[in-house]
C-alpha cells in the first residue's frame, strides 16, 4: 500500500495536508519508527508537485495494519454493573487514567479499574477523586485503584512534554486548546509573564511554539516549582526563567513591564490584579482568568473594569473566552484586556506599598529590600 514516509516533525503537517486533498487512507495506523513516520495514503495524483511541496518526504510502498477499534470499558463491565452508573468521561494526563467513582460504585472499583486497563493499552495507573481543586496550590487528593502504584507521568501537548506528580501539582490536560489559543497569540519578541505558573505548561508551550524572547514564571508550591524546572530542562528550553514563590513578593522584585501577563488562576485571580497591572505598560496584553455562572459572564469584565479604574488605567477587552466548565451552569472564562495608556508610578509605587502590607510575615531584611526596590523604581 502507498504511503508517505516523513521525519516526524513534518508528519502532522503532511497529514493535514492529504486529509485536505482527500488522499488520506482512514482505517490504518500510522508506522512510527525512531524519527520517521510513514503515513498511508490513497494515491497520490500530481507526484511532482507533492515533491515540491514536501521535497524531504519519500513516496513509498509499504505495509500497513488496520486500526483496531478501541473497546470501550463499559462493555467489558456490562453483566456485572449497570453501565449507566459509570462515568462517560475522564481524564487522562500521560499514561494515568483520573475517574470519579461515585459510592453507588465504589464496591466495583477494582474491576472499573482494571476494565480501563484492559481498554487503553497506553494506560498504565488508574487513580480515583478523593476530593475536590483545593487550598492555595489547587491541588486534588486522589487515591489509586488500579495497574501500576504512581502519581507521576510525563503528558504530550502543543509539541512538549510534561513531567508531574498529579496530586501534589494542579495540572488540566483539559485547557491544551486554551493553552493554544494562548500561544497563538504570543508575537516575536514578546516578555511575557506567567503568574501561577505551576509545573510550568503555558511556560512551556508558549517558550516552544512561538518567537517570545523571554517568558517568565511564578509558582508558589515549591512542588510544582520542581517540575517546571524539570519540564523547561526536558523540552530543552532557554528563554524561560522559573521563579518559586508568591507573586507578591517577586513581581515587585523584578522591576519589569511585560508585553504580556497570564493570569491562570480563576480562583482568586481579581486579588491579584492591582499587581498584575502595576508590571503592564501601554499596550501590554492581560488574560484575566475567572469563574463565572453562564448567566453572569459580565461579571468577570467588571472585576477588569474595577481593577483598572482604581488604578487609572485606560483598557480594552480584546476577547471573552469560555476555555472549560467548573460545575453545571459555571465556566472557566478568559478575559484578553489591552492596556491603552502608560501609568503612572504613583500608582506602581502605591501598589507595591500595599503589596508589602497585605504580606504581613515580611522579615525586617525582605522590608529593607522592598524598601531599596521602591526607592529605585522611583529613580527610573
Ligand atoms: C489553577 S493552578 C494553575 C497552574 C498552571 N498554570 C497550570 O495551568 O497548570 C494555580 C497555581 O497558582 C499557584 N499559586 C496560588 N497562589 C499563588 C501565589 N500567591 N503566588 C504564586 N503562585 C500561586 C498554585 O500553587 C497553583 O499551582
């Protein structure tokens, strides 16, 4: 059978490509070797300007296996359980499989478990919810219940590879697309800013996909910290510098306008939007992260409106983004705001000022320094 063969760096684009031109044969794997893919098609009906197109990818007749139609778990399960108990959906990061199991359940857990390992050869845990997002990291108990006994994996996204221990780092396989539209943004040149930035994925994929010269990120659960900086050394990344702390005591610390600031914490984000603001410039981009009840998405461009009112700031919203649902009737928005004027360091200086007062455990020699960096920052 024809096939394509390609460094696999150019496989997703040639694929597109024969999809588009209808010359894509469904129904067979794609042969993966060391750093080639060949990838089966119909025929290919102008050779010369395939080759054209694509000088480096070789036309070659090859043999392919048919696709085997995944099980599903459910099947596997139907004369013990009543499937329509079992969840539908859950979430995978890496070769872990995350599900809920309800009490009506949980006498099964051990056969749902291994039912979704007999289902998903790539899967090697399966770990249960124990409780919800919580406290200051965000991070999730989970228990396990089934295959190998780890919390930690590496996930593929947007061309990189994360590294992570899924209870003790907040991570959502869930916002790839946001991170995607996130990076597609992201123009040559930029300094951009990650707040929140946990095992370091927007980091990650905005250093790898676009021509930003510099990123920076601020996580405070020192966990997390460790595997950004893992992360950033797997995906050979130079231009991403990791800091581990809270952003109230760094942002001030870095002396630094950004072109762009992400704000990925939907739970609380609007205490931090004064700091935020205070390292934007004229023409700096915000991507203002919030939960929001489908019925008062405004209510997220308020807390914008608000934030920059106080510190006189002239603002426009890009873009409002509904980017995953929280709880029924409740989504995770993204609101892209423009600052339109440059400000004014009264207010940077006003701001860093109360900065220092709502971290009421400053050590006398962090209050000496926050006082010497606002002393410089009023100099320049
Ligand atoms: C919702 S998670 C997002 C993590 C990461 N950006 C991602 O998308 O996977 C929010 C992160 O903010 C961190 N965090 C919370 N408060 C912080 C603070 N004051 N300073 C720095 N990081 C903070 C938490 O530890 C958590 O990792």
């Amino acid at each position: 059978m024809l096939g394509i063969k390609t460094k696999s760096q150019d496989a997703e684009k040639i694929r597109k490509y024969l999809i588009n031109e209808n010359l894509f044969r469904y129904g067979y794997d794609l042969i993966k070797e060391k750093s080639k893919i060949t990838i089966p098609v119909k025929k290919i009906y102008d050779k010369i300007g395939f080759q054209k197109k694509f000088p480096k990818a070789e036309i070659v007749d090859t043999r392919f296996i048919k696709t085997q139609k995944k099980q599903d778990y459910k099947d596997i399960l139907k004369k013990k359980i009543d499937t329509s108990l079992l969840p539908s959906s859950f979430d995978i990061i890496g070769d872990i499989i995350i599900i809920d199991i309800t009490d009506e359940i949980k006498n099964f857990q051990k056969e749902i478990g291994e039912a979704l390992l007999l289902a998903n050869k790539n899967i090697k845990t399966i770990l249960k919810k124990s409780g919800m997002h919580e406290g200051e990291f965000r991070t999730q108990k989970l228990s396990y219940v089934a295959g190998i006994n780890t919390k930690e994996t590496v996930y593929k996204e947007n061309n990189v590879r994360l590294k992570l221990d899924v209870e003790k780092v907040y991570f959502s396989p869930r916002l790839s697309k946001e991170r995607k539209r996130i990076y597609q943004l992201v123009k040559q040149g930029e300094n951009v800013l990650v707040m929140f930035s946990g095992s370091a994925p927007y980091p990650c994929v905005i250093a790898k996909n676009t021509g930003a010269k510099e990123i920076i990120g601020i996580e405070k659960n020192p966990i997390g910290h460790k595997y950004g900086i893992e992360n950033i050394a797997l995906n050979k990344l130079k231009n991403v510098t990791l800091y581990n702390g809270d952003v109230l005591d760094v942002i001030p610390k870095l002396k630094k306008k950004f072109n762009r600031i992400l704000m990925p914490l939907p739970k609380g984000a609007e205490d931090f939007l004064d700091l935020a603001l205070s390292a934007t410039k004229k023409g700096s981009i915000v991507h203002f992260y919030d939960f929001e009840h489908e019925t008062e998405l405004s209510l997220g461009e308020e807390k914008v409106k608000r934030a920059c009112k106080k510190n006189k700031i002239k603002f426009k919203i890009l873009n409002t983004v509904k980017c995953g649902q929280y709880s029924p009737g409740k989504f995770r928005i993204c609101i892209d705001f423009k600052v339109c004027n440059e400000h004014m360091e009264k207010e940077n200086e006003g701001n860093m000022n109360k900065f220092l007062r709502m971290k009421k455990t400053l050590t006398d020699d962090e209050a000496k320094k926050m006082k010497k960096v606002i002393k410089e920052f009023k100099k320049d």
